[in-house]
C-alpha cells in the first residue's frame, strides 16, 4: 500500500507586484500552515514519506514550515510547479521509491488529482488543506484510483 499527501501551499501574498512563482505566505498563510503542520506531527509517523515541493516560492516556505515542525527534510523541483493533473500525474507515476509521499503544491491540479484519483468529489483544496490517498499499490508507476482517507482544513482545526 502507498500513502500521498497533498498539501496545498498556504494563503499568499498579492500586494507586492511580483511574478506568480515568487509570491511568498502572508501571515494568516504562516498560522494556518503552522496549526496543520503541528495536528500532522502529532497524528502521523512520516518515517517511511519523501517530502517533496513545488519551487514556487509560496509553496517552499509551506514545506519549510511543515519540515521544522515535522523534524525532516524536503526536496524541491521544478517540476512540481504544475498547475496541471496530467503533469502531477506523471511526476508521481515516475516517482520509484519504496516510500509514501507527501507533496507541497499548487490548485488545480491538486483538487482535480483528488477527483480523478480517489473516491471522493471535492469542490476545492484550501489553502493550507491536506488530502490523503490510500492507494492498495506496490508502485507509484501501477497508481489507480485510490481511498481519500483524510481531508484536512485548517478551519477545522
């Protein structure tokens, strides 16, 4: 069985006038993030996860925040920066590593991922909102649809 987390990066800031992958968090962005990051520590054993990021600026910082609290590292890459699910599609089924996987990213592709691949049909990942896939896999390459199994928002924290 192989396990994703879907962590889209948290709220950020649009009132300086700089190019979209270099926005950084605003400060309901850095709590919000924070208080996810601090339920996932508490509730989960990451092991046996490979943390992986979107370059984008608003999406590292998520990851940075989450690694500190969660005592690990991440990888980040360019690649990631997709707002596309055929290309997060790919970058997963290409992905082989005996591990789970939690990635910081981007919507669309993160809502659509989660209505094509699991069993569950969801309007919108929020910001700082965590979605996790249980998939019944050996692969990330053989990856069908799988069990939403979590869905975390920080208003409900």
């Amino acid at each position: 069985m192989k396990t994703l987390l879907l962590f889209r990066h948290g709220k950020s800031r649009w009132d300086e006038p700089v190019a979209d992958k270099k926005r950084p968090l605003n400060k309901i962005g850095i709590k919000r993030t924070i208080k996810v990051a601090t339920y996932l520590e508490q509730h989960f054993d990451f092991t046996n996860f490979e943390f992986h990021s979107s370059y984008a600026k608003r999406a590292s910082e998520t990851a940075k925040l989450v690694t500190e609290i969660c005592k690990t590292t991440c990888t980040t890459s360019k690649e990631l920066y997709t707002f596309s699910v055929d290309e997060l599609e790919s970058w997963i089924r290409k992905h082989h590593t005996p591990n789970n996987l939690i990635i910081f990213g981007h919507n669309p592709a993160f809502t659509d991922f989660i209505n094509q691949f699991s069993d569950a049909e969801l309007d919108n990942l929020p910001t700082s909102g965590v979605a996790r896939i249980d998939f019944e896999i050996d692969q990330w390459q053989d990856m069908k649809k799988g069990k939403l199994t979590m869905l975390l928002k920080p208003k409900d924290l």
